[in-house]
C-alpha cells in the first residue's frame, strides 16, 4: 500500500524492533505500518483501515513505546546512520492569520506630535462597590 514500509524500510527497522516478550505479541511490521499510516494521514486510531488489525494494537503499541523511549532510540539509530540527519527532520507548516502579516482590520491609533496626547486618559469616574450599586 502506500504508506506501508518498502522491504528495504523493514531491513533497517526490523533489528531495531525491541526483542519479544515471552507472550506473542502482534506482526511487528503490520503494526509499524500501521502507527505510520495514522502519524502520516493525521486520521483518528479508531479509522484505521481494518487491514492493518485493530486500532487499539497500534495505538497501546505506539503509546507504550513512546513511554519506554523506544521510538526516540529507533529515530536517534536512524539518525546516526544518515548522513542528511540534520538537514530535514521536521517539515511542519505554520500558518497564521492574515492579520499576523499587517492586513487592514483591527484598532485603529491616531499618532500626534505631543507627548500629552500620546499619555493613556486616566478615568474621572468614581467607582463604587459593588453592593451599593
């Protein structure tokens, strides 16, 4: 499928993986295709394609590794094998609203040539609490 790992993908991630408990644990690599279809989609666990099992193996899976450090030990092996590792790690696009880029809209100020103008008006009004309003 498309975002599953290619045979080359496997060869670098499989002794990486770590090693088996004494229970059986689910397919190692249907599981990582897994987690990376949710991570690359943005999608919810729960829609995960039925292909890849149930979401709950992948998402427990991906939630206790994240807990152990694994994936961080899995990224940083990668890393140290590649020589571009610290070129292109995150490509993540922020946008803002268009009036971050000084588009009209908002409060408009008035400048004057005096400081006195510039100084905030202090309130005349006597505030009273609020019981005897």
């Amino acid at each position: 499928m498309r975002f599953d790992l290619s045979d080359e993908e496997w060869t670098l991630l499989e002794p990486l993986m770590p090693r088996s408990r004494q229970s059986a644990r689910a397919d190692d690599r249907r599981v990582m295709n897994a987690i990376f279809y949710v991570l690359r989609t943005g999608m919810p666990w729960r829609d995960l394609p039925d292909r890849y099992g149930p979401y709950t193996t992948a998402y427990n899976r991906f939630n206790r590794w994240s807990r152990r450090g694994i994936w961080k030990r899995i990224f940083d092996t990668l890393a140290s094998k590649s020589r571009d590792s610290l070129y292109l790690i995150d490509s993540t696009i922020v946008k803002a609203h268009r009036a971050a880029s000084g588009a009209k809209g908002g409060r408009k100020i008035k400048r004057s040539g005096s400081a006195a103008a510039a100084a905030p008006r202090k309130s005349t009004r006597l505030s009273t609490p609020k019981a005897a309003r």
